[in-house]
C-alpha cells in the first residue's frame, strides 16, 4: 500500500492487518508514556482545506505518539489568500521536506491529485462527499472491540448518507469485513444511485429500527446541500433521530456510532448521545490507534517493541 485514500480497494486482509496493528497502538497508549520511536526523524504534514477537529488533531497526536514530527496547513492564514493554486501549495510544502501528507479538501478527489504530485505517501483526511478511509477503519475497529468482528452483523446507516464521505468508506470497510449494510435516509437523501454497493436501502426508521447491532448516525452535510432537502430539524428529528424514545426500542446490545461532530436535537437527542452504548467518544480514541497504524504501514516505520 502505497497511498491511503479510498476503503473501496482494501481487501479483507489489508483491513485486518491495519486494524490489527491498530490493536497494538491502542496498548502504547495506554503505557505510561504513550510513545514509540518508531518514526523518529520523519515529518508528517496536515493539509486541512476544510474544517476539521478530530480528524486533523488525532492525527496530530497519532505522529506524535510515533516521534514524528508534524507541520500544519490552515488555509485561512496561508498564501491560498493571496490566489496560490492548490497544486502550487502542495509542492511548496513538500519541498521543505516532508514525509507524508494527510490532505482534507472539498473537492472529490483531491487527495488523488495531491498523491500524483508528490513522490511521498498521500492518506486521504475526506475529499468532499467521496471518501474518508481512517474514518472506515477506526468505525470497524470500535465494532470489532465490542461484538468481535464484523461478519453477519446488522449495521444501519442513518442520515445525510447522500453528501457522506463517512458513508461511502463505511460501507465498503464494513461489508468487505462481512457485515450487512442497510441505509436509511428519506429518498432525497440517499444517495442518487447505489447500483455496485453492497447495500439495502429503507426510508421508514421505525419500520426496521429493531432488526440492527450497530446504529451509524450521520450528521446533516448543511454545507454540502443536504440541509435544503427536507423541511424542517424538527421533522427530520421526528422521522430519523434517534432519539430517547427510539434507544428505547432498539435491541438491548445495539450500539450507536456517530463520527462526529454530533448536532445533538437533530439526528441524535442529547440523552442518546451521553448513554453508555453510544460509542462516540471510544471511536475518538480507537481514531488515534488507527491513524498511528495508517502512519507506520505507509511510512515504513521501525518495529515497536
Ligand atoms: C466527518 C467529516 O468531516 O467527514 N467528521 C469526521 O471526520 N469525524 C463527518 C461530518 O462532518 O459530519
């Protein structure tokens, strides 16, 4: 693996090993001091062309915690200001000498193009609706923690699956790892076409509320449209919330997943998002052990003792 920008062509035994490895991490942070020189005298670079809080932190932290060492990009103080093209960006910053970059950008597929411009590993931090792999992959990992694996368990994708990144690179982790896929989302917001995902479809929640192990809410993309589709939070709320009275019926083991950020009132109540089977904030810490292994698989690191 040389880049890590989609789940789509992640085979069962990459995923496995990048979750594995991920496993191992999750014991260095918990060690008294959570640290490996595993990719001492690297670099890694963030490039965030869009908003972010747990993803370009827990990466951050996740270079950290392997002794590399991090630069960041913020677009909003940066040369972008001044009319200086994405590609020239990109190549400035590698020149100064970096090891890996971790790009976030609005536009699909601009990972790829950076990963065509740089001779070093590209990870996709989420390039529009498109694909968000680290995202997949912690997801899978907060599952397999808790039911074991993966295969034959009953996941439902709720919400804005349309204008989703999540949602693409959840879908093809989790059912490359065997899970079942249902989305559920009024039609508006699913997504145009789905021929070639391995998925059903619903849009009545409570019809099929019971039949899921795992709950994966999706936050609203407002900034992507998906807000202007529907008529109202509080109608959303009353068909595809999940809200206290919903919890209440799901299956006694069911967890709820959300990658965040949460829009609690909307598709998840307050109450919901601090019970203990909602998974939110063991996702954020499974997100670093995750990054750490994304890292050291594509940067070669040293073996960790
Ligand atoms: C998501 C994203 O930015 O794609 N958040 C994340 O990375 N954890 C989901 C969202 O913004 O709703």
């Amino acid at each position: 693996m040389r880049h890590l920008l989609t789940t789509e062509t992640l085979d069962r035994a990459a995923i496995e090993s990048l979750l594995d490895s991920a496993d191992e991490f999750l014991d260095v942070l918990h060690r008294p001091i959570p640290k490996v020189p595993a990719l001492r005298g690297k670099t890694v670079a963030t490039l965030f062309f869009e908003p972010s809080t747990r993803t370009r932190m827990s990466f951050e932290k996740a270079a950290k915690a392997l002794s590399a060492d991090t630069m960041s990009f913020s677009p909003s103080t940066s040369s972008l200001k001044k009319g200086e093209s994405l590609k020239d960006t990109v190549l400035t910053i590698h020149a100064m000498g970096v090891d890996c970059m971790v790009v976030r950008h609005e536009a699909t597929g601009a990972a790829w193009r950076v990963a065509e411009w740089v001779d070093v590993p590209v990870i996709n931090g989420g390039d529009g609706a498109h694909q968000h792999p680290t995202q997949a992959l912690l997801d899978c990992l907060t599952i397999r923690q808790r039911f074991g694996g993966l295969d034959g368990l009953r996941i439902a994708i709720v919400g804005d699956v349309r204008h989703s990144r999540v949602a693409r690179s959840d879908v093809f982790a989790m059912a490359t790892l065997g899970a079942e896929i249902t989305l559920i989302a009024p039609p508006t917001l699913l997504p145009l076409d789905t021929t070639g995902w391995p998925v059903g479809t619903s849009c009545n929640l409570d019809d099929v509320l019971t039949e899921f192990d795992v709950v994966y809410l999706l936050r609203v993309q407002a900034e992507r449209g998906g807000a202007s589709v529907f008529p109202s939070n509080a109608e959303y709320r009353e068909r595809f919330g999940m809200t206290r009275e919903r919890m209440s019926r799901l299956k006694p083991d069911t967890v709820v997943l959300h990658p965040g950020p949460m829009i609690r009132g909307i598709e998840i109540d307050a109450a919901v998002a601090d019970d203990p089977r909602c998974l939110v904030l063991g996702q954020v810490t499974n997100g670093v052990a995750v990054r750490m292994s994304a890292l050291y698989h594509l940067m070669g690191g040293v073996p960790v003792e």
